[in-house]
C-alpha cells in the first residue's frame, strides 16, 4: 500500500513573516508610512492580524497561527501587492512611538519627526511643561501632534486646523478616542485665515513641503494619501512661507515655533537667509525639523 505523503506542518508567525517581506521585496514595494522595510512591514500586518501588541513580535515568531488568521494575514499581504496600500490604510491604525491612531485615506498617514520632540516635552526649550497654557498645531491632518501636545502639557488647550473637512472627520475620532475633546479643539481654516488672533506659548505644524518636481514621481503608496497634505507648490515652502509670515502675530512673547519640512532644508535657508534657524536633532538628523523664536520671526 503506497505511502501518504506526510502533511506539511503549519508554519509559524516567524516563516511567514519572512516569507511576505521576500514576496514584498520582490515586487518592489516601497515603504515610509511607519515602517522603512519589506520586514517590519510584513510583521506589522501579522501583529494586527494575531490582535498581539506591537511591541511584542519576539514572543511571537514561533507561535503557529490560526487557519482563519493564517488566511486573513495572506488576504493582507496580497493587497498591499496588488493595490500598493500602504499598510496604515489597510489596518486603520498608525503609530507615533506607543500612541495609536486612526487613520484612513482622508489623511496622510502620521510619521511626523515632532512627535520625538513632543515625546521628550520640547526640552529644554520649554523648562516647565506645566506652564504651556496654549498650543496651536497647524496643519493637523488625523489630529496626532495635537493629542500628543495635549499629554506633552496636561495644562494646555490646542487648537488644531486644517482645511480639510475629511482629515478634521478623521481628527475628531482620535480626539475622541484620546478622550480629549475638553482640550483640543478643532478649527476648519485655510491655514490662519479663519483663526481668531489668540497668543499660543508655541505652534507646531507639519505642513505639506512636497516639491512640484516630487510631486509628479511619487510611488505609487503614496498616490493613495491625499494630494492637498503633500504638496506646497513649485519648492515645497508654500505652506511654510505662510506660517512664517503669520506665526508673530499669533505667539506670546516668549513663545515658540516648530516647523517640520521635509529634505526642504537648503531651500529654506536660501530663501530666508537671515533668520536664525535652530535645527533640532531628531532621530533622522537635524535638517528636518527648525525651530524660531517669536522675537525672531520676521
């Protein structure tokens, strides 16, 4: 009697993992919207789809998962193949360091530097967060810098703006989910057009800063973000020249300004060669992310 051939055994979490980051370097997927390769990508859609923690990948690897959670995983994997979604979009969820958010194709997906800044309440810039009573997050898009300047300054009412009807929809979840709705409120405004002139103790904005040039050649997982909260005109500073235009007549004395702007640092400096930029360090150097002064703002 001819032998059965024996049954392959169920792979762990670990094989096929490894298995779609091979598949996904293959097909030339590209990565930035909270993870920077085919790995990390790859276990992100695993750890969302087990319901484990995102910070708990090493006790999973051997884990042998479901049949069901096996399917729904390959179901994951083969969209973001085919449709070229990032994995925020697909899962509904991102993340800034331990804090979720919501997001979905009304927003660009967070992974702004001045979360890291935020993280570590913006010292030693600012000595006593207890003393921030006001913060203006312009640009807010799925609200994220906004919350996380809310438990940066646990005395502080933020305003956050934008101009998008969707990602202030988007916003008011998280908000909501934050459990910050007394503290953060939201305000429709092309940039400070609608803004009633209140003095903040600091704004923070991570505006649009894409180039026109840039623009054209975006990979195709970033087509899915929403055009608006990318592009800021033929160099990138459209929006940015906005905010150093208005930000004095919208900052107390001694408060302070924190722009994120992208690769946009050398064009920054050629067009405003003599305001005294401070590039703050964040993790992926200090040429992302400046902060002024208000007494030095034009």
């Amino acid at each position: 009697m001819a032998k059965q051939p024996a049954a392959k055994a169920p792979l762990t979490v670990g094989a096929l993992i490894e298995q779609a980051a091979r598949r996904f370097e293959r097909k030339g997927l590209v990565f930035g919207h909270g993870t920077h390769n085919a790995y990390d990508e790859a276990a992100w859609l695993m750890l969302h789809t087990l319901g484990a923690p995102i910070d708990s990948l090493a006790e999973q690897l051997e884990r042998v998962p479901t049949p069901a959670q096996a399917r729904r995983f390959e179901q994951l994997v083969a969209e973001r193949i085919e449709k070229r979604i990032p994995a925020a979009y697909l899962l509904r969820e991102a993340w800034l360091g331990p804090h979720r958010f919501y997001v979905d194709e009304r927003v660009i997906v967070p992974r702004s530097f001045i979360y890291e800044l935020l993280a570590e309440e913006l010292a030693p810039w600012i000595a006593d967060p207890g003393q921030v009573r006001s913060v203006l997050d312009m640009c807010t898009g799925s609200g994220c810098l906004a919350i996380l300047a809310a438990l940066a300054f646990p005395n502080a009412e933020v305003d956050a703006v934008d101009l998008s009807e969707d990602a202030l929809a988007v916003a008011e979840k998280n908000v909501a989910d934050y459990g910050l709705r007394h503290r953060v409120r939201l305000v429709r405004s092309d940039m400070f057009r609608k803004l009633p002139r209140k003095p903040y103790d600091l704004i923070i904005s991570n505006p649009p800063y894409v180039d026109a040039q840039s623009m054209q050649t975006l990979p195709a997982e970033y087509r899915h973000e929403p055009a608006m909260a990318l592009g800021s005109g033929r160099d990138g500073l459209e929006a940015t020249r906005v905010i150093l235009r208005e930000a004095k007549h919208y900052l107390k004395e001694d408060g302070l300004l924190v722009v994120e702007i992208g690769h946009n640092r050398a064009q920054l400096e050629r067009a405003f060669p003599h305001l005294p930029f401070t590039w703050l360090e964040v993790s992926a150097g200090d040429e992302y992310v400046f902060l002024l002064e208000r007494r030095q703002l034009p």
